[in-house]
C-alpha cells in the first residue's frame, strides 16, 4: 500500500478546507480564544512600535534635546586649562551656569525652589527655547527679563511683567517657559527651570561657596567632525580638570536607554496580559478539543490518518492565532498613537508616531507562535485518540505519553524565556521574570487543585441542595476552576502589586515619624549666616533640629596614587565618579539614625596623630575600591589632607535626612571654610511658608527644601508612573475577562446538560440560577482573594529584601478589587446561565450541538 | 469464493485493575466476500469488540485478521486508516455523523481523503438515492433519527467499500424507520455487491443474512449458514 498516496492527494488545501468546516460551525468558540490574545499583541505592538518610534526621535532630535553638537561641562568654573581647550575648539557658541535656588514671587507673595539657568550666546544652538508670547525667547536677553517655567506661573497666579526675586536681584518676567532644551516634566515639577540672562548671575549674588553650580559650554561642530574622536581625545584631559565633554549622541544614547528600561517593563506587563491570554486559550482549547475527539474518531474511522485528523485542528488554531494577530498588530498601532498622551508627562520631546514594521510583524508571528504552543498539549489529543472511540465511549481524553508532555511544556518555558530575553536582554532578568511567572502560576493552579481537592474530601453534605450543586460543579468532569482562578487570580495579583509597590515606595519615601523629625531643611547657610538664619527660625516657636557643617573637597590621591594617574590607567576599574566628584563631607562624633556600622571603628575625635581616620559610606568604598586601613588624600580647597579610612558605614540614602558619603571625626574641618545645612521641623504649611518667605528676603542665597512637597512630588511621580502601569494592566484585566468569559462559554454545552437535566427533574430557574451564582461567587472570591494575598506575600517579600521597610498596604486592593472582581466573576457567569434559562431545553439542546 | 475476512483464534482481553477481562477468546471464522453475516450475541458477549478488532479499529491480543488479504497486524495505526478508507464502511448505532459538517460534507469525507475529484457529486447521488437529496445542506442536528441514519448508509457506500460494517444499525430507530434503513442497507448491498457484517441482537434482522454467528461471553457458540430468502 502507498503510504504517502493519501496525503499527497487530500493535501493541504483538504485539511484547510476541513478546518473551515468545523470552524464554521465553532466560529463563536474560536472567536474567543482569538479575542484571549488580541489585548496581549496589541499591547506588546503597540510599546513596541512607540520604543521604536521614540529611539528614532531620539536620534532624530538629540541635537535639539541638547541644544547642541556638544558640550563642555563643569561642576565649578572652568580652570585655565579647560577655558583653554574651549578656545581651541574655536570658543563656544553659547554657555549657561544652572543651580537651585530660591526665587521669590513678590505678588503671590510665595516662594520656590527653582533650577535658575544664566544663559549666554547662542543657546540653544538647535532646538528652541518655546515660550509664550513667542518673542519672549528672544527678546529676555536683551530685556534683562527671566523666563520662568510656565507651570509654576500658572501655580502662583503669574503673568508676563509680574516679577520673580532670585538672590539680590530682581526681573520683570519676560514670558512663560513651556519647554528648553536639558528640562523634562519630571526634573522641571521637582525644581521647575528659570532662565535669565548670563549677565545677571553675578548680581544675584549667588555664585558663592557652597552652590551646586553646574558650568556648560554648547557647541555647534563642523558637518565632518568625528564627535566620538572628540570624545576619545579631549575626554581624558578634561577628566583631570574635572570636567567633561559629553556629544548629542550621549544624549541620545542616557536618553534612549532610560526610555528603554521603562519601555522594557512596559512590554513585560504586556506580556503577561498575553501569556494569561495563551492559558486561557490553552484551557480554552482543552475543553474544545475534547469535544471534537469523537469527530476525529469518526474521521479516522472512514480512514483520515493521525496526520491529517491533527493538522485540521492545528491548522484551525494557526489560522485564529493569525488572525488575532493581525487584528492585535492593527490595533496595538491604533494604541500606539495614544502613547504620546499616555506618557506625556515622562517625554522631554513632542514624539512623531509612524507605522514601523518589524513590531507589527513579530505581533502576527507571536499569534500564531503561542496559539499554536499553548495549544499543543490539548491538540495531541487528537493524535492519540482512538478510531475505536466511535465504538466506545472513552471517560477520559487521550493522554499524550511522558516525553511529548515534557517535550512541549519545555518549548513553551523556552519560548517564554526567549521572548523575555528579547525583551530584557539580560539572561538573569529573563529567568527571574520566566521563574516568577511560573511560581504565580503554579501557585495559583495549586490553590485551584487544592480547593477542588479540598472540596471533594470534606464535602459539606449537610448544605442546602443550591449550595451542595454550586460545590459539585467546581470539581466535575470538565471543569473550568482552574482555569478560572488562574485568570481572575493573574488579574487581580497584578493589579493589587501595583498599589502595593506604590505603598512600599511612600512609605520608604516617608519622613521618619514623629515631631522629633526636620521637615524643613535650610541649605548654603554661610557661616556668617547662622546666627541671623536661627535668629530668624527660633522666634517662630520652632527648634534648630540640626546645624551639620559641610565641608566640600575632591580626592587627590587613592592608596598612595594620584587621581590623574589612575584616570590615565585604562586597566583601572575605580569607578570614575569617585575620581572628579566634589564631595560634600560632614563632620560629627556620633552615628546617626540612617547609618549602621558595618566594619572598623568610629572614631569621635581626632587626636592630631598621622593620617586623619575617617568613615566612608560602603558604597563610596565600594566603588572607590578601598577598606579599612587604605590611605586617602582629599583636596580640601587647596590643603591636601591625608586621612585613612576606620571605618564603614551601611547608608540608608532613601532616608528623607542628609546622609553623607564621607564623615571627617571631630577637631579636623572646624576651622575650612564651610557652609552650614540647618533643619526644622513646621507644624503646618502656612507656618512652613512664612518661615521660607522669611529666610528667602533675608538670605537670598538659601536654598530651601519642603519636604513635606517633596513628598508631594514623590507621590504625584509615583501617581504618573502608576496610571501608566494601570493602563497596561488594564490589559491583562481585560485580556483576563474574555478569558473568563471564554471558559464560561466553552463549558456553556455541559452547563446547559446538566440544566435541563435539573429542569426535567423539576428544578425551579430561580435555583438553578443560585446554582450558577454560588459557583461564580466561590471562584470570584477564591481566585481574587488569592491574587491580592499573592501579591501581598510578592510585595512584603520586595519591602523586606529589596528595600528593607516595611509598609502598611492600602485598603484599595481589598474593598474595590476584591469586591469588584468577583462582581464581574459573577456577572459574566450569570449573564451566560440566564441565556440557557430563557430557552426551552430541546431547543437549547439542538442548537448547541454542533 | 475469496474469503474478504478471515479470522483465526482471536483473543483480546482488558485490564481492570490488577484482574485480565477476556472478552473474546479464540474467535475464528470467515466470510466470503460480497456475502452478508451477522454476529449475535446477548450484551457484553464482546460483539461490538469482534466488529472493533475486524474493521482494524483496535488490536488484538493474540490471533489474526486478515481483511482484504491483508494481515491487520502487520499494519501500523495510518496503514489501517488508509485500508479502512479504501475498502471498508461502516454504519453504527447512534449514527456517528460530524456534527459540524453538512449531510453533504458528511458523505463526501471517504472520496475526498482518497483525493477524488468530484466527491461532492458522487455524495449528492447517493443522498439521492437515500431520499435526502433536498436535506444535503442540513446539519445532523436539524435532522431525524432515521433520517441521520440514511445519510450515515450514503457514507459508508459512497467510497464503494468490498465490505461494509454495521454495528446496531437500528437500534436507535423506531421500527418503521429500522425496517426502511436495512431494506436500504440489503438493497445497496446488492446493487455494488458489498460484503455486509452486521453486529446486531436483533435476531429478525441477523436472520435476513445468510451467516450467523453467535457469542456469548466472549466465547464463539456456533457460526451457521441460513438458506438463501
């Protein structure tokens, strides 16, 4: 016999022809498990195709998002040498100092920590300054006029010609700055820019010791200039005059890769909205398949083989992951012209939205890929049954043997890996994200077989029989508990993380309880300023918290070697901050709350013998790569001081208090000059405005921080972040209701059996609704109630090991999600037992039989 | 005359838990082709199990089956779907017509997985024949018992099979109905001169073919040959 004749004659176009057949007649099935993985492609596309919108714009607009070729920078002004390069590269075409500051708004009477930036020449080079009136741009310079940022003018009231104090000088406001180049949404809410002219700095008194000053010089290079060659040449003596070069392509490259990473965890919460989607389809499926095993017995019985009964299924499954996604990859580049609105508040730039290809295509192939993946297990159902089925009833589905199990769960672990990887292109991140998916998972699926189990053992056989039928339905043959937990409970872990990691960011963003904690904090104060600053705080009723000198230095020298010579060191691995940073450096003789000592000792005191012991923060050492007993020199303003290191300090920076990397033991920095940080503690924000408005005229210099608007901020951040990660969960929820709604409808035959059933038996519509209702409301609660739990156990397991606080979790997940997702739970399964209620039993019987 | 079936000393047993179910033990007989037979038997006697093992639908555990010459052990689980398709029909009980698939669609199956052109014309004459030329287009599920029935006969001649097995083909079917179908079923048989095996316990319609061999837990009573009506 020929073997290979049959196939060859039927073909492909025969299997095709039968898939249409059997798919015509299931097509509302099919429409579901396509609909499970449309939100999935459609989110991974749509980020996908903005990412690369966004690198492209990047790339495209670096030059405007700099405002020039290139720049000089510095954290102090430029020395000879630097100045001395700047002529070489024929001077610069503009150049700007920035640092914060206070400014004072006379009419409203308010004060504000602003970013001022001097401007001078021609800045920015590419790119514009958008102003409103337009002019204003322009004519600021010559007016001596500021330009404030134009939120902040919208804040306190604001018009063009009102005034705004910075340091000693006042200036008419010239117009509202809607956007600079260097200025995006977020660092503009935290220290919103204001610009003046360069000529003016000066008069403002505040280019004094103790600002954080920040010098630029822009650029604009010749057409053929090699900027990474630039780069490579002038880099490294720069470096030694603490300073750098940085090109638009650096720009482009910081900004791109920051967009990257959030664009990343975009794309993994897409991801799961999609993997949620395959579960659904391959329970889906499961369901469906099993229904069609005495159709494929029939056809092999007239002689169909176990190729061709399989391919008809496959193919039918293919062709839904195709269309669904195609229909994702179209809507995902509906979705992506929304995200230039979704994440407006992150981009520096306006993003131009174009239709990019690979994306859309991947989205199509991902489609077809995990339909037909996640579907193989049940579909190898088909190849095993037997013709003899249509002889005997078989009570359970063919099990495909061990090693296709294997074989199969295997390539789906792989294909997610490999996604991820793609996606994060880190092998550990991808295995962490494959590992967490699978725990959520398989913990999910264990509570499900658990509970069944659970149900089955301990039978409440003294329940009423509503209550007793409801029961018996979530362990029957054929039943959808696990599929149905694992969808609701995916939902509802995500949703539930997401406002549980936004209360562990709060409360380590949090000030330390208590009155006894600053809440105020009073940076620059000079010297000579200490005594009117606490001559202006105390008469208000509150107390000097803290006074901590600060004494700024640079290192000179690391275990003996010149910075210079380590800088030149290709072989070195000191990480270069270390080697240009001005430290800002305390002295004190005790620990303070945010500090732990890790190795040495604290030294209060220095007794004026050999090297001054000092402590670093373990960071510092870390990247500084010294220990206890290494020898440090700082230059302390023109003094070098030798010092070692004593000891070690573990720092917890998300502390809202000063911490420092470096802390001098007493009886060394008293007598360098030095500025002073004092802190206290408002009761209110009226009494926190008075004091600010207060120490503002009287120190223009003072630089001031609210911290109870910092928080503000943190939250208002933390409030954008997390629409934006809702609006991506809203995916996976949504993905997780038509999951639902697909396993209702796919076990909607068994159901309605097992109604009329009850019906003939003389069952009234009202119970066999209460039925239906209790068993959705088990599943709701279960599979909910369990996915905020999960996520509780997730985000105390991050609070404690990630971050090391604890956290009190909003009410939010427990009396809205759990409440509401079992609502929905209970929603969809009764809309589906009210449409087998109203139809009489033979009717219902015959339509749903095909 | 060519025997189309031949079977020696067939056995096939189950497992149920640690216990071995014989239900057919040391079954041997033959049939010549284009004769009709039936295999009758109480319930549980291993009737449908004989007609599973002879159409190559299942193994056996030891014994052999030849049909059509050819020996169903020698052939893997595809050979015997493609032997099945060439040269065997079936009719069963509760008819076993696909759901999703048309009348038309349902009948033309057998011609279209041997590649035929023209499988749907050929399936529409014997609908013709069977009555149901205007229900070609339904659905099982909008059909009648009987009416399922004959199109279940226009598919299993529609691939013109050498023999053709029926298990219980009126056991779902009122009398009138059962009568019109295996009047049908013999008229058929006649007219391409198919083999008929019938698995039946109604012992007024095993008397209408000319062998009849009886089962009773799973052991061969007698095989007798019936004079000619």
């Amino acid at each position: 016999m020929n073997k290979e004749g049959l196939t060859k004659k039927t073909g492909i176009l025969w299997v095709a022809l039968m898939a249409y057949r059997d798919g015509r007649a299931s097509s509302r099935r099919l429409i579901l498990f396509m609909a499970a993985i449309v939100l999935g492609i459609m989110a991974v596309v749509a980020i996908q195709s903005f990412s690369a919108n966004l690198k492209e714009n990047i790339s495209l607009q670096s030059k405007s998002l700099m405002g020039a070729d290139f720049l000089i920078d510095s954290n102090q002004f430029p020395t000879d040498r630097v100045l001395g390069i700047i002529d070489s590269l024929g001077g610069s075409d503009g150049m700007e100092v920035n640092f914060a500051s206070m400014a004072a708004f006379p009419k409203a009477d308010a004060t504000k920590l602003v970013r001022v930036r001097g401007i001078a020449g021609d800045f920015p080079i590419y790119g514009a300054l958008e102003t409103e009136p337009l002019d204003a741009a322009i004519n600021y310079s010559r007016e001596g006029s500021a330009l404030v940022d134009a939120t902040a003018m919208l804040q306190y009231n604001l018009r063009v010609g009102d005034s705004v104090k910075i340091g000693e000088m006042t200036f008419a406001i010239g117009g509202a700055l809607k956007s600079a180049p260097g200025s995006t949404a977020i660092s503009s809410s935290v220290a919103p820019p204001v610009i003046i002219p360069y000529e003016y700095v000066e008069q403002t008194g505040l280019l004094q010791m103790g600002s954080r000053l920040e010098y630029n010089y822009y650029f604009k290079a010749d057409e053929d200039t090699d900027l990474l060659a630039l780069d490579e040449k002038v880099d490294p003596i720069l470096d030694a005059e603490n300073a750098d070069l940085d090109s638009h392509l650096d720009t482009s490259r910081r900004l791109g890769r920051r967009y990257d990473n959030f664009g990343k965890f975009l794309n993994l919460v897409a991801f799961i909205a999609l993997l949620l989607g395959c579960v659904g389809i391959a329970s889906s499926v499961n369901i469906y398949i099993r229904e069609k095993l005495k159709s494929v017995a029939i056809l092999k019985c007239m002689g169909a083989t176990r190729k061709q009964s399989f391919y008809i299924f496959l193919f039918q499954i293919a062709a839904m992951g195709f269309i669904g996604g195609v229909i994702g990859a179209l809507g995902g580049v509906l979705l992506q012209q929304l995200f230039p609105y979704i994440l407006q508040d992150f981009l520096p730039f306006e993003v131009t939205i174009s239709w990019v290809w690979p994306p859309i295509l991947q989205g199509i192939l991902l489609g077809i890929s995990m339909s037909v993946l996640f579907a193989l297990l049940p579909l190898l159902g088909t190849w095993f049954v037997s013709p003899l089925q249509v002889l005997r009833i078989q009570e359970h589905a063919p099990k495909p043997p061990r090693p296709f199990l294997i074989l199969i769960l295997s390539s789906i672990m792989l294909f997610v890996f490999l996604f991820s990887l793609s996606l994060l292109e880190n092998w550990r991140y991808a295995l962490s994200f494959v590992l967490g998916i699978m725990v959520t998972f398989a913990i999910l699926s264990g509570i499900a077989g658990l509970f069944m189990w659970g149900i089955k053992k301990y039978f409440p056989s003294s329940w009423g029989f509503c209550a007793r039928q409801s029961l018996l339905s979530l362990f029957r043959p054929q039943n959808q508990t696990r599929t149905l937990i694992l969808a609701v409970g995916v939902g509802t872990f995500l949703i539930s993380t997401l406002y549980f990691t936004k209360d562990i960011l709060l409360a380590k963003a949090q000030l330390e309880p208590g009155a006894n904690s600053p809440n105020i904090i009073v940076l620059d104060v000079q010297s000579d300023q200490q005594e009117g600053v606490t001559g202006l705080i105390e008469p208000k009723g509150l107390a000097v918290m803290d006074n901590i000198p600060i004494v700024t230095m640079r290192v000179q020298e690391l275990k003996g070697r010149p910075v210079n010579e380590i800088r030149l060191d290709t072989t070195s691995t000191i990480n270069g901050w270390i080697l240009s940073h001005e430290f800002r450096v305390t002295y004190r003789d005790s620990l303070i709350a945010s500090e732990t000592l890790l190795e040495g000792d604290w030294v209060t005191e220095y007794n004026g013998n050999g090297p001054i012991p000092i402590s670093l923060a373990y960071n510092v050492a870390q990247d500084a790569e010294v220990g206890l007993g290494d020898a440090i020199t700082f230059n302390v303003q023109g003094v070098l001081m030798e010092t070692v290191v004593k000891s070690i300090r573990e720092v917890d920076w998300g502390r809202m208090q000063l911490n420092f990397s470096i802390v001098f033991p007493k009886g060394v920095l008293e007598q360098a000059p030095k500025f002073h940080v004092i802190t206290t503690s408002a009761k209110d924000e009226a009494s926190s405005a008075e004091l600010q408005r207060d120490l503002v005229s009287s120190f223009p210099n003072l630089s001031i921080i609210d911290l109870r608007q910092v928080i503000n901020l943190i939250e208002d951040i933390l409030d954008k972040i997390s629409w934006v990660i809702n609006f991506m969960a809203f995916f996976s929820i949504l993905t997780g209701i038509i999951v639902l709604i697909g396993a209702v409808r796919t076990s909607k035959y068994q159901r309605i059996r097992e109604s009329v059933l009850l019906r003939t038996l003389g069952a009234k519509g009202r119970q066999i609704l209460k039925i239906a209702a209790l068993e959705y409301l088990y599943l709701g609660i279960l599979g909910s109630g369990f996915g905020i739990l999960l996520s509780l156990l997730g985000s105390e397991l991050l609070a404690y090991f990630v971050f090391e606080t604890g956290f009190t979790p909003s009410v939010i997940p427990f009396v809205v999600v759990l409440p509401g997702i079992t609502a929905l739970v209970l929603g969809i399964g009764l809309l589906n037992s009210t449409a087998v209620l109203n139809s009489p039993p033979l009717q219902v019987l015959r339509k749903e039989k095909p | 005359m060519t025997k189309i079936l031949n079977v020696s000393h067939l056995r096939k047993s189950y497992t149920s838990g640690n216990k071995e179910l014989v239900v057919l033990d040391d079954i041997s007989f033959g049939i010549d082709e284009g004769a009709t037979f039936s295999i009758v038997g109480p319930s549980g006697s291993g009737k449908t199990t004989l007609l599973g093992l002879c159409a190559g639908l299942d193994k056996a555990d030891s014994g052999e089956v030849l049909l059509c010459g050819v020996a169903l052990s020698n052939l893997n689980e595809d050979e015997r779907a493609q032997l099945r398709n060439r040269e065997i029909g079936f009719i069963f009980q509760d008819f076993q017509l696909i759901p999703t698939l048309t009348a038309l669609e349902n009948v033309s199956v057998p011609l279209e997985l041997q590649g035929e052109k023209g499988a749907s014309a050929t399936a529409m004459e014997l609908l013709k024949k069977v009555g149901l030329a205007d229900r070609s287009h339904h659905y099982p599920s909008q059909l009648s018992g009987g009416e399922q029935q004959r199109v279940a006969l226009a598919r299993a001649f529609c691939n013109r099979p050498r023999i053709l097995f029926a298990d219980e083909p009126t056991g779902n079917l009122d009398e009138e109905t059962g009568n019109k179908v295996v009047q049908l079923l013999f008229d058929l048989n006649k007219e391409a001169g198919t083999t008929l095996v019938i698995v039946t316990h109604d012992l007024e319609l095993a008397r209408k073919t000319q062998h009849i061999l009886r089962l009773k837990g799973g052991k061969m009573l007698s095989n007798e040959s019936l004079p000619s009506t």
